[in-house]
C-alpha cells in the first residue's frame, strides 16, 4: 500500500516549495524529513567545527546509501511513507567536498559548534535539539520497537530520555540562504552527541532539516606508530590516555584500512519484515553476519569473533584490526600481508563504566621492499611523537609563484595566528601545520634561553618546500597572553620568536604590530620553518648600595632607603646571538569497533553474562 500525503507548509512564511522526501505518523504528531542531495551548499547537511583541526577523523569517500523496499509501513501504532514511486530506490549520497570528509573529536571544555547548509528557499526560525545518547536510551529504543510500543512520540522520547541529557535551543533563525553559520552550543561534557533540526509547521506538524553525531572524549589519546613501514613487517602502536587515572585498565583497540578501500556503499533491501530485511555495506550482510535479527541486540561476540567479524567486513588484504586485552597499551596489527600504499590508522580507547573515552587517527604508508631505509628514516624524522604534542593546527592554501601566500590560523587554537610568505615556485595545494609542544621539540638537540612562553613546530608543505630557494620574506604573527607575562614577570621587550636551525637557537627579528585585552600580538622574520620557541626575559629586583668600591654587593645596611636604589636589570635572550636565523571498510568501522567493543566490555563485567559469547 503506497499513501501520499500532501507536504507540510513550513513555517516562518509558508513557503511549500520544499517538499520533504517522507514521513512518520504518530498519534501525537506527524513528523516529515527533508531530502538530503549531494549539493554541498544546498543539500540540508550539517558540519562541525573544530577547534583543534588536527584531532579529526576520517569518513569514507563516498559514503553512498540506497534503499529500495516498501515505501509505507505501519508498525506498533505509528506508520511510515516514503515519497516515492514503488519501484523507485532512494538513494543519498554524501558530499565529498572538504568540509564533509571529516568529523571532529572534540574534549570537555573545547566549544563545540555546527553550520547548517539548506536548501535556499528554507526560511524562519529553528529547533535544536542536542540529545546526549547513552546506551540506556539506545536499549529503550530497541525494547519500545521489540514491543510494538512506538505509536506516541512524546511518550517514546520522554518514557527514555532524561531532562538532563538533552537541551533545546529554541527561535533560532535561518539565514537569507536558508542556512545557519557557526552556531556554538559551547563545551560540551564526554560522551556521544546528536544534534537534530526541527521546525514546526504551520499545521502543527514538525519537519526535520538535518541530524549529525559527534562525540567527545574523556582524554586525548596519544598513539606512537610509525608512519612508515616496509611490506612484509607488522605494524606495532603503543597508546596512552593523557591524564586518564592509572587505575583503570582501559581496552584498546585500533583498525587499518587501506584508503583507497575506505568507503561505504549501504544497501537496505527489506520486504517490510525484519526478517526480510538486509543491510549491506560493501557487500557483506551486517544484520546475517552480526546476527543482529536476533533477540539479544546487546551482544553476542566474543572479543575475539568481534575482530574476525570486523576483518570480515573490512576484507582480505584491505586492512586489519586488533583489539588488546584489558590494561595493555601495547598492539601489533597484522599488516605483513597487505599491500603497499596508504592507509588509514583508528584508534580508540573504552572503559567499562564510561564507553569510548579516547579516539584519534594517523596515516601510515606501507612501502615496498626495495625503499631504501634512509627514506623510511626521513619519514619518521618529519614528525613529532605524539606524546608531546599539545595542539596541532592545519591550513591549505594554493601556492604559486610570485605571490604572497597567507596561512591563516585564526580559530586561535595555537599562539601562532599566521604564517605569511611570497613564493618563488608554483607548488599547488599545500598545508601548514602548527604543532603546539608540551616541551621542547623532538628536533632541537638543546634548550633556548630565557623563560619559555611555547614551544613550537612549523612546516610548510613536506617539510623541504620552505627553503631559500622557494620562498623569501617569510614572517610568523603569533601572540602572548598578557596573563603570562604578569604572572611571570616578563619584560615585554625581550619577548622573541627563536629559531632552531643548524644545531642552535637563534633569536628573530620580533616586532611589536597589536595587543587587546588578552594577548600581545608579534611578528618575527624567518628564514625557514622548523622548530621555534617563544621566549622573553624576567624583571629582577636587585638592591644595591650606592656606594664606590662595594661592586653593587649587598651591605649590612643595604636595606635603607637613603642608601640604596632600586636596580631593574633583564635575564633575556640576546637578539644579537648570530645572524644565521635571517584525513564498515569505513568511518562505520571505527563506529562499529566503538559499539561493539563497549558492549563487550559491559558484559565482561557483567558475570552473569561471562558465557554468552560463544551462543549463537
């Protein structure tokens, strides 16, 4: 049976030239969806920012979903319709554009905000919802369908979902475009998140724009791997949570995949029974192979049938996954066997009472045997070990010859704001990136001098691009919190950018261009990009005597007035020390791996469930 009903008028001017792609009829409320296309700027999809672009995850490209099936249902009181013709498969692709390829992994206290990309016509004002999703609300869910029991909506939301895990921002208005930019929920607790968009219909009914997810973790996770290995070897990673209690035996678990296999092809093909139904992702039967048809959905794998179920659907020779026993933080991938090329590295962390509280990604290339080991030896000298990486930012810009190339940090996650040149070579796309150190950089042999503000690391594009041969006038503007420098003591005139170039530091030219109510903004001339530290001298007090032949040596009397003066001298770096510084087989694997790893954990701790494993 296929019933269409007539589309809603949407609210905030009526207009009804945005037709939704269904509908869920509840007693309470009838409930539409818009379509999403593959129009980046017009599709109905959400983005997330980030504030650190670095601690970013992958998504498949393409992400690719067709449905075909019954297009209306009715089931446990409430009845769906699917806006199209019978013989008709829906089909959403997701945009592979930039902005869309990743998603962020955000950490309590970092601002979490999204940007809404509808369609033009979209008009009035919004709700959102930002649902805090706990595996209690999940299982809710399940059981209320188990049961037939889904025919209210406000009874399903609020008989499952506590007060607390969810706000309303209400009234939010859509631009002139139909889209909504930047809009900040602020810093947001751990956990997984779910953001939806509703508006209320003239009618009374409600339409939803768009959904995303995004999660954020207890800790960031620090993974040590190499970037580099060669066929034949096995890849091995040692992980650790930043500031997680020693106590605790965390569970590890990592997945590889090969880029070019990182994708996600899903097929729905149902004849209206959950019998009937398969889900297929790359080929391979989720709902047969994870035997999700059956009655206990929490789980029914073993940690090890876990990783072979995983393997399965990742496919032979496209990658491997591991997943390490309670307490260790050691892995090793089986990776002898796959073919040379690039790949991705997801790595999570979970504990039992928390869930995932840890998650990050690297890229790892596999080479041939016959790459040279000088080679492989450059590769990991280009990068900083993780665990002394704070923050890391990243910028692309378009560099050609004869221009001024501007890379701009301005979401403020580093002290550096800019990184600025004129270039001597058309290069094409290239990326900057800034990492913000927790001490002094792996590839600086000593320390600077003076009282260090940050230390640094900078590099254009390969880490060989910025030289004297392809750039010139290359200048760095970054900032100094004025806090610091009160709580310090810091001479302002002596802050400066220093250099680590041929075995020592060197202090840059450092000028003074602004200050606000929070920082002090400075420029420096470099000659090229590598380590750097911003660093300053303190004010000291000393008392001297005023008196000849004393050399300025405390006397018994020193500490009367009419005796002495006070003497401010600077211990500071010399400006003038040298001149030579002049991104299923999918992002649905690492979910998956989340997911599935969690539910395991829960039932280890559970005795009661210590030999269900092994049933199926």
């Amino acid at each position: 049976m296929f019933i269409l009903t007539s589309a809603p008028a949407m609210a905030g001017g009526g207009k009804t030239d945005v037709n939704p792609v269904g509908a869920i009829n509840f007693t309470d409320r009838v409930v539409y969806a818009l379509d999403h296309t593959s129009n980046p700027d017009e599709g109905n999809w959400i983005t997330i920012g980030c504030p650190y672009e670095g601690r970013r995850v992958e998504v498949p490209r393409p992400i690719k979903l067709t449905y075909s099936g019954p297009k209306y249902k009715k089931y446990g009181g409430a009845s769906g319709t699917l806006y199209k013709d019978e013989d008709e498969s829906y089909t959403i692709t997701y945009p592979s554009t930039s902005r869309y390829c990743t998603h962020p992994v955000y950490l309590p206290g970092e601002n979490v905000n999204m940007s809404f990309y509808g369609e033009s016509c979209l008009e009035g004002k919004v709700e959102i919802y930002l649902f805090k999703v706990s595996s209690g609300y999940a299982y809710g869910l399940f059981d209320a369908f188990k049961a037939g029991d889904i025919g209210n909506l406000g009874n399903l939301f609020h008989s499952n979902m506590e007060k607390g895990d969810y706000k309303k921002y209400s009234n939010v208005p859509l631009g002139n475009n139909g889209d909504l930019l930047d809009f900040d929920f602020g810093p947001q607790d751990a956990g997984e998140y779910c953001i939806v968009m509703i508006q209320e219909n003239e009618d009374g009914s409600l339409t939803v724009l768009s959904a995303t997810a995004f999660v954020v973790t207890e800790y960031e996770l620090n993974v040590d791997a190499p970037l580099c290995i060669v066929k034949g070897e096995d890849l091995d990673i040692s992980m650790n949570l930043e500031g997680a209690p020693e106590e605790i035996d965390y569970t590890y678990g990592a997945v590889l995949i090969r880029e070019k296999a990182y994708k996600a092809n899903i097929e729905i093909n149902s004849d209206g029974t959950k019998n009937g139904t398969s889900v297929i992702v790359n080929e391979m039967d989720i709902i047969d192979e994870f035997d999700i048809n059956s009655s206990n959905y929490r789980s029914k794998l073993t940690r090890n049938e876990l990783q072979t179920e995983i393997q399965t659907l990742i496919g032979e020779g496209k990658g491997a996954i591991a997943i390490g026993e309670a307490g260790y933080n050691d892995l090793s991938l089986t990776a002898f066997d796959l073919p040379v090329g690039c790949y991705y590295l997801l790595v999570g962390a979970y504990s039992p009472e928390k869930g995932l509280v840890g998650l990050t990604q690297l890229e790892v290339e596999i080479k041939t045997k016959g790459s040279s080991n000088s080679n492989d030896k450059k590769e990991k000298e280009k990068s900083e070990p993780s665990k002394n990486v704070k923050i890391k930012d990243l910028c692309q810009q378009f560099v050609s010859n004869g221009k001024r190339i501007k890379f701009d940090f301005s979401n403020g996650a580093t002290s550096i704001g800019y990184v600025e040149f004129t270039s001597k070579k058309t290069a094409g796309t290239i990326t900057a990136t800034i990492e913000e150190l927790k001490g002094k950089s792996s590839f600086a042999s000593t320390d600077p001098e003076g009282e260090v503000y940050r230390h640094l690391n900078i590099r254009v594009g390969d880490g060989e691009f910025a030289n004297s041969k392809n750039i010139e006038n290359a200048i760095v503007g970054f900032r100094v919190s004025k806090e610091w420098i009160t709580e310090n003591h810091i001479n302002m005139d002596t802050i400066t950018l220093q250099h680590y170039s041929g075995d020592q530091w060197d202090s840059l030219e450092t000028e003074k261009v602004g200050e606000d109510n929070k920082y002090i903004y400075f420029e420096a001339e470099t000659p090229s990009f590598s380590p750097f530290a911003i660093t300053a001298g303190k004010n000291i007090l000393e008392i001297g005597e005023k008196t000849e032949g004393n050399n300025g040596q405390l006397t018994p009397n020193a500490g009367q007035q009419d005796s002495s003066e006070l003497v401010m001298e600077s211990e500071m770096p010399s400006k003038e020390k040298g001149n030579s510084g002049l991104k299923i087989a999918s992002f649905f694997i690492g979910f998956l791996v989340i997911i599935a790893i969690g539910t395991i954990i829960k039932k280890k701790a559970d005795p009661n469930n210590e030999d269900k494993g092994s049933e199926k």
